[in-house]
C-alpha cells in the first residue's frame, strides 16, 4: 500500500491517537533524564513497544553499526537505545535513540548523516525522511524511526511522542551559523569535531593536521569554506605554524606561498586553497578559478567579533 494510502481500520485508529494527542498536548509531557524513560506507552496512546529494548553503550556500538560507528564515537556518542514499537494497524517501527552526550554532538552526527532524496520534517529542532526512515535531532539526542510503510500523520505522531519526552534544546552550534558567507544559502552545512568528520566533508590528510577543538563547514557550488575554532589563541598559532609547516613540504599540494597571517596552495586538482589565521580560529577557503574571498573572509571576522 503506497505510503499516505489507509483502510478503514487504519483511519479510525489515526483519529484516535491524534484525538487524545490534541488533549495531551506537546507541552504536557514532561523531559526525562534517562534514555529509557524516553519511550512511556502510557503517556503516548496508542503506541505499544513489542518486547525488550536493547541498550547499547561504548564500543557496544560497533555490534550495531558496521563501519560508521567511529564517527559517532569522535563526537562523544554515550549509548543507544533500540526498540521497536507498535501501532494498531500498522507494521512495527523500528526505532534508535542515540545520545550522543551533548546538543552540539547531535547536530554534528546529523550533519554528517544527511542524504540525498531526503525532506524536511517539523519533529525536534531539525528533523528529515528518506525512503524507509524518519530522522531527528532534540537536545543531546538523535533519533531514527525505520518502516517499511505507514501513514505520515501516525509518523508525527510518534516522533511526536518520543520528542515530547526529550527535554529543549537550542539551535545549531554558533561554527554552523557563522560558516554560512557563501552566495545564498549553503548547499550543505557540516559540524565535525575530528578527522574522520573533517575527511568526509574534504581530505587534507589522513592524519589531524589542525588540532582543533571543533569546525564546521558550509558546501557552495565550486566553494568550500572551512572554520576550525581552539580554545586558546596560543594553541591557534601553534597548530596553525605546524599545519603550514607540513603543507609546505607535502607533496600532495604545490604553488604554495607564505604570507603574514596565512598561506596558500593548490591541490591535485587544481583547487585553491587559502588558509588565514584569526584569533583563536583559522579559516579556510577551498574554490576552482578565480575568486575574491576577503569580503567573506571579513563577514566571518565579523560574525565572531574577532578584531
């Protein structure tokens, strides 16, 4: 049955649980510390979870995620809870509830987890759907709901619940904003905290060459900026010196040119890359052709109150 299409059964359920959604409202249900308090059936009408959740904690990750669980480690993921949940007339909804330990973790491994074909959905702070999942960002939390085929008004009912139970969080981190200098609006905006989210977005080296404590980044066509923030502005200088050090004698780069307060190469492919040092962050620029990038580089000094 394509997805939006119900019976008759189905229809009869949906005015249900959204009936006594409408009374309980998202207000009147109250945040919860704990992950497994997330998920309350008695608070949530018509959700029943089917037998035992699973909890995932540390390096129990890599028995649930093949080959991507290193990432989320690199942001400081704490567990996962697994369940599965069921509605009246529907098949079961596998969901994940991942704390990653911090709002900013969240919205760094959602960034990282985009994918294409994907839409917009109003469920947390930031939420999309793709073919056979729903996913969610709220406070320290990012939740997935996988389906074979259900209505969208029970979809939002259920993420609904689940986010009704995850205490407010605010916003992207500030990096995320102030990244964000290009033509229009970014293609696509990343927060990373290591090299493994670094090296997905662009590859200087397999090795961290910078050192930063956390970066974002914004995608433009034939455009990427890059902005990497330390807690101190000495160890900016000091990483910002080892990172020119080791792109000027790379052999991977070329045309490379020192200048007071940045430096400059290309790439194999004939990229430009400008890096420039500024307080406590670097900021880096990486585009095809020609192109002016002081105005921009100006707007992101701005943006940070760096004089």
């Amino acid at each position: 049955m394509p997805l939006g299409l119900c019976g008759s059964k189905q229809k009869k359920m949906i005015r249900f649980v959204l009936s006594i959604f409408c009374l309980i409202g998202f207000a009147g249900l109250q945040a919860q510390e704990s992950i497994n308090s997330i998920i309350l059936p008695e608070d949530c009408p018509g959700i029943e979870v089917s037998g035992e959740s699973k909890l995932y904690v540390g390096d129990d990750l890599f028995n649930l995620i093949n080959g991507g669980a290193e990432l989320y480690h690199e942001f400081g993921f704490a567990e996962v809870l697994v369940t599965e949940i069921l509605i009246q007339g529907t098949d079961p909804l596998k969901v994940e509830i991942y704390d990653m330990g911090s709002p900013e973790a969240a919205w760094g491994i959602y960034s990282m987890t985009t994918t294409s074909n994907s839409r917009q959905v109003y469920l947390g702070v930031a939420g999309r759907q793709g073919e056979g999942f729903t996913q969610f960002i709220k406070s320290n939390y990012m939740v997935y709901m996988y389906y074979d085929q259900i209505q969208d008004t029970l979809l939002q009912y259920v993420g609904g619940c689940i986010s009704g139970h995850i205490e407010l969080s605010s916003g992207p981190p500030a990096l995320m904003d102030i990244v964000e200098v290009g033509e229009g609006e970014a293609e696509k905006l990343f927060y990373f905290k290591g090299n493994l989210g670094l090296s997905s977005v662009y590859n200087f080296h397999y090795k961290d060459v910078f050192g930063y404590t956390s970066g974002a980044a914004a995608i433009y066509p034939g455009l990427k900026v890059f902005l990497f923030n330390y807690e101190y502005e000495t160890s900016c200088i000091e990483n910002y010196n080892a990172a020119k050090e080791f792109f000027i004698n790379s052999s991977k780069y070329h045309e490379q040119l020192t200048l007071r307060g940045s430096f400059h190469m290309k790439d194999r492919k004939e990229q430009q890359i400008d890096c420039y040092f500024e307080n406590t962050f670097l900021v880096i620029f990486i585009y095809s052709g020609e192109m002016d990038v002081n105005e921009m580089r100006e707007r992101i000094i701005d943006n940070m109150g760096v004089k």
